[in-house]
C-alpha cells in the first residue's frame, strides 16, 4: 500500500504530494521512503528504456539504490529480477535456476553477480559476459572514471574487465594496540598467544555467537581463495597452513557451548566485552569514514589496529566485500548501459551505500571524515551500546582518515565464495572437529574432492 497526503494544488494537472513508498521487498529491514511526488499530463510522459537487471538476492542497498535511480533519471528505468523472491526463499532453486537463465542465454541485461571467481571464469568462458575493458579506457564512454588501482584489479579477469562495483565495504579484524607488540599481522600462533597471555578463554574471545562451526563458515569466504588457485583449476589443503587453520578453529567451542552475549539472564553488547578484554579480537565491517570513527570512539575508547585474520603469509588479510555487477554481452542495450553505470558512479549522492571505488568520490568522501558535522547532520551522533546513550561522534584527524584510506587500498582480495568447495569443506572439517578423523586425513579428502570437482567442472 501507498499512503499520501496533498501538498499544493494549483490546477487539475498542477498536484502535488507526499507520499510514503513502501520499500523493496527483499527481506530487509528497510520498509519505506518519502517522495515528492507531482501530478503532470499523462501525454506529457516520455516512456523510458528498460533496463533488466537479475539478482540471485536482491539486499536493500542494492534495491534501495535502483529505485533512487529509477525516480530521477528520466530516460531509463531498471526492471529489477529477484529470484530469492520468485521462488519463495527456496535458496536452492533460486540459485539453481539464476545459473541455469544465465547460462541458456536468457541473462537480463546487467546481472548482479557474486564474487566467485569460478562462476565468473565460467560466464566469460561461454562469452556471456561483455568485456567492458574499451569502455573503461581512456577515450571509451567510461573511460573519465577512475577507480581505486586495488579495486580495478580485483574487477579483472585474466587482466580484463567484467565487472563493476558501484560500492563496497572492508571486512577485518581488529584489537587493540596493546596486545601487539608492534606487529600489524598475526600468525594462528599469534592469536593463541595473545588470547592465552591475557586470560581470556575462546568461547568470547573472538565475540559472541561463535562456534567452531559457524567460525569456520565464517572465516572460509576469507581463506577459499587461498587454497584454490581458480585460473589453473587446482588446489593445496594438504599443506601446513590448512591444518594450521584447522587446529586453530577446532579449539572455539561447539554450538552448544557457544556465548549468547549473555550475563546473568541479561543480554550484554559485545563492545562491552570489548572494553573489559574479553573480546580480545572484534570482527569489524566498516562502509563509511563515518564507521571508523564510530569504531574508535564507542567501541573500542582506546589505540586499535586493523589486524585482518590470522594466516601464515605474514598477510594483513582483510577483504573488500562489493556489490559487484556484469552486464550481458547480448543485450540490446549497450550503449544506454553504460550511461546507466556512469549515471550511478558518479552521482552527487552515492547511488550506494558503502565506500565508492571511483577515486574522485572516495577523495571527496575522504575529506568529508574530517570535518565537523552539522547538529542536523544524521552521522553527527552515534548510539553507545554500552552506556545507552547517543553521544556526539568527532570528525576523524587527517592521521586517522589517512590511515584507513591507506589500509582500503592496501587490501588486495575481494570475499570468495564458491557454494560447492565450502560445502565439501564444511561436510569433511565436520569429522576432524567431532574427533572422527584427524587434521591431515581431513585435509587429504579434501583435496582429492575439490580436485575431483575442479577437473568435472574445467
């Protein structure tokens, strides 16, 4: 339903109103927006170019940013195509069928993909992705944006173009800098030793609601990449860093003795525990400059460092999660696409909530974190959890700004996520934490069934 009220009415074809659009229904939390909305002559209304666009999950930033589009641009409109919502939440089917429509030529024209770069390598394998490497370059209708040069190279494929990233944010870990003793990355041992030396036990150390099960869902989108080499269709789980990484998960507790964020029958946020050394290691998301300083100021209220996840590579392994789109080598569209992309990338306002990976947008976003906002500004303040109360956030200095701008372009990998790998993973590192067999026999079966499935699928 739409609710509406008359602003102004000036003649019958003079009317404005105020109405309350419901949001996208996909699941979020997003439920609806005010527009200014006038009444014109139905004669006086151009029809728009179509756009389709197909998504296997269509998230509020993505379906929020669409219908922002859609309301101000005057020459086209994006018909959004969300299979989680065709089939009902039947995840399975919708992903089968996504695939399916996407491999039997019946793309929509822009397709929101994810960042498995097996699925990626297969579409430009079948020349269903467009390569959109002569527009990006100099002379090309895109070629006046500039991306970040760690972003540009995660959007390539075999050095080429498939894909754009209208926004995205940085996952990590951070702790604080007292327990480093001067170091920015952490081996498994490292995190042992810190987590041990403070007395701090594994059920909270790593936040609440974590077992060894979800821990290692969790931790796999940042390691999949690292044990599969994707271009060559190979893989390497039976070497030391692998059953480093398993030891180290299997030591977290199961699910049942897993921390509910709970104190005495009452819920505690994790920044508490934060702040009192139980958390020793905060799983940190940030979007914004904004973030950042919401970070340092409520949750940790002391010197932290990004320390990303503990690896033996002597990596800082923090990953850039995007929303990430290809645009169909058959559509019929092309050129009017690619007003569609620059429309978005370079907006006023960012079309996407999140970083923006065009330089000129990250630079002005850069320079916004250090300066003071206005009372009425909607970041000015931010919610402490711990004491329950909204304080006002202060503008970042230029070393702090600077020192987040420096670790997002530092960042060399975007999440990897490939349904079939994790889902062997998880089937066999289930035996190795139940005691049923031991690291490097789970590690040896691991390697011969992603092998398998790496060859069936070449």
């Amino acid at each position: 339903s739409v609710s509406a009220f008359l602003l102004n009415r000036s003649s019958d074809l003079e009317i404005e109103f105020i109405v309350n659009i419901p949001g996208p229904d996909m699941g979020t939390s997003i439920s609806s927006t005010l527009a200014r909305l006038t009444k014109v002559n139905p004669e006086d209304v151009v029809d728009k170019t179509v756009i389709t666009l197909m998504a296997q999950y269509m998230n509020g930033d993505i379906g929020n940013a669409i219908m922002k589009f859609n309301r101000s641009n005057d020459k086209y409109m994006i018909k959004m195509i969300n299979y989680d919502t065709l089939y009902q939440d039947d995840w399975e089917t919708a992903r089968k069928q996504f695939n399916l429509d996407i491999t039997s030529g019946k793309a929509a024209d822009i397709i929101c993909v994810s960042n498995n770069e097996a699925s990626l390598r297969k579409y430009v394998d079948k020349g269903i992705l467009l390569d959109l490497t002569p527009a990006f370059e100099k002379g090309g209708p895109l070629g006046d944006i500039e991306y970040l040069p760690n972003v540009a190279e995660m959007m390539k494929i075999d050095g080429k173009l498939y894909t754009f990233m209208p926004s995205f944010y940085v996952e990590t870990c951070s702790t604080k800098t007292k327990f480093l003793n001067g170091k920015t990355t952490l081996s498994f041992k490292d995190w042992d030793d810190i987590i041990t030396s403070n007395g701090a036990n594994y059920d909270l150390a790593f936040g609440t609601y974590v077992s060894r099960e979800n821990l290692g869902s969790y931790l796999w989108t940042y390691y999949g990449d690292k044990f599969v080499d994707w271009k060559n269709k190979k893989c390497n789980f039976n070497n030391p860093e692998f059953i480093e990484y398993l030891n180290f998960v299997n030591k977290f507790p199961d699910e049942e003795h897993q921390f509910e964020g709970e104190e005495n029958g009452e819920w505690v946020p994790e920044e508490k525990f934060v702040q009192e050394d139980k958390t020793l290691f905060y799983r940190t998301y940030i979007s914004s400059f904004d973030d950042y300083a919401r970070t340092a100021q409520l949750t940790f209220k002391e010197d932290f460092e990004f320390v990303g996840f503990p690896n033996e590579g002597g990596e800082n392994l923090a990953v850039i999660s995007p929303s990430t789109f290809a645009v169909n080598s058959k559509t019929e569209h092309k050129e009017v696409i690619y007003d569609v992309i620059k429309s978005i990338m370079t907006a006023d306002k960012e079309a996407f909530y999140g970083f923006s990976p065009v330089k000129s947008k990250f630079d002005e976003q850069f320079a916004k974190a250090i300066q003071e906002k206005s009372e009425d500004d909607i970041d000015a303040y931010g919610w402490d959890p711990v004491t329950d109360k909204e304080v006002k956030v202060k503008p970042l200095s230029q070393e702090q700004a600077q020192k987040l701008k420096d670790y997002i372009l530092g960042i060399k990998a975007t999440d990897c996520y490939d349904e079939e790998v994790s889902k062997i993973v998880e089937e066999e590192t289930a035996t190795f934490y139940s005691g049923q067999k031991t690291a490097e026999q789970v590690a040896e079966i691991i390697q011969n069934r992603v092998t398998t499935y790496l060859n069936e699928n070449s």
